[in-house]
C-alpha cells in the first residue's frame, strides 16, 4: 500500500488491528512514498491500494477510485514561530508570510492545491523554499527558516516536538483525499483493508461530531 502519512495519521492502528483480527494470515507493506512515486508504482502494477490527495489520482487511470475522506489545512510552524502564540489563523495572516512547501518533481499536485484553497481569501503564497524529499527534510527547514507550512490537519500526528500546528478560522477549504485499486483483478485483501479503513475514518468522524 502507497500512501502518505498526513493523510491517514490517527487511523491506521485502529484500522490495522481490525483487519487482523478478521484476516489472519496477510501482511499490509506500507509505503510512505511521494506522489509522483505513488504514480509510477501503482501505473507499473506493483501497488494493491494507494491513499493519494485528489489532484494526484488522476495519473493513474487503471485504478478505480472513490473520496476516502476530506481532511481540513492547517498551518505548521515551530513553536517559536510568533504565530504560534494565536490559538487560531486567520487567512489574511498568510499575506507575505513566508512558507515551505513541497516540490512540484515530486509531489505535482501540491502547489497547485495550496494556490486554489487560498485564491478565495485572495492570497498569493509566497514560497521561499520547496522541498524535493517529503517531510523529514521540510521539518528541519521550517524550524531553520522560521517559516510555516501548510498540510492537511492528520500531520499533527507525525510532528516533530519542536513544531506545532494551528486551525484556520474561518476555516480553508477541505482537501479530497482517494483511495483507490485496480480495476482489473484488484487484490482481494487490499479491498477488503481498503473497506475496514473507510469504516474506520467514518466512525472516527461520528465520535468527533
């Protein structure tokens, strides 16, 4: 399974604890991979499910795919950060500020998605760096440059204790989140993985309402 972990942080044990004890016998390989390599993999036929943002899923026309969750942005940023000391972001805030954002080689989806939910506040972001390798290297940036970052809401999840992250209010648009498998003979297991980890978020959206 491909997936990137801000998109499913909070989810996994639960879900991975009920497709064991209903399955026995399976392994899940999970994969922490970009986008672009997400791509590559499942188009080459050697991923069985992958968890992807909406732009992304598009480069993959052999999967099926359905809208596994939506997840709301928030702002990242070290706890030193002087916008750390506010309990909640406005978007107007993100006017000049600097940030670090994920490459277009490979995460090709990202830039475009930050711009379209800030272009109703009429915001332009202003990117200072961009990184190429994922998260780890972005975290190290952040606290080096004293920039933000914006990420999907699960990321507090996988922060490092140097970085905290705060809501948007009012808040920015939610980002689709897809899961999907193969159209032809998908894997029987991952459908099933796929099943338990859409009851899963579900019944973690109840318990949160």
């Amino acid at each position: 399974m491909g997936y990137a972990p801000s998109f499913v942080a909070g989810i996994m044990p639960a879900a991975f604890a009920k497709f064991h004890q209903a399955t026995t016998g399976v392994r899940v390989d999970l994969a922490d991979l970009s986008s672009r390599k997400m791509n590559d993999l499942a188009n080459a036929g050697r991923l069985d499910l992958v968890i992807t943002p909406d732009g992304s899923s598009s480069a993959v026309p052999s999967f099926q795919w359905i809208e596994f969750r939506r997840v709301l942005p928030v702002l990242v940023m070290p706890l030193t950060h002087p916008l750390a000391r506010l309990k909640k972001m406005a978007p107007s805030r993100l006017r000049d500020l600097p940030l670090i954002g994920l490459a277009r080689d490979n995460f090709p989806e990202y830039l475009t998605s930050i711009r379209s939910i800030l272009k109703p506040h009429g915001i332009i972001p202003r990117f200072i760096a961009l990184e190429t390798d994922g998260l780890t290297p972005l975290f190290a940036a952040l606290e080096a440059n004293q920039a933000a970052a914006i990420f999907p809401e699960g990321i507090a999840n996988i922060l490092p204790r140097n970085l905290t992250t705060r809501p948007f209010y009012p808040a920015l648009t939610q980002r689709a989140v897809m899961l999907g498998f193969p159209i032809v003979r998908p894997n029987p297991h991952a459908e099933n993985f796929a099943r338990i980890l859409c009851e899963t978020t579900q019944s973690k959206a109840i318990s949160r309402s």
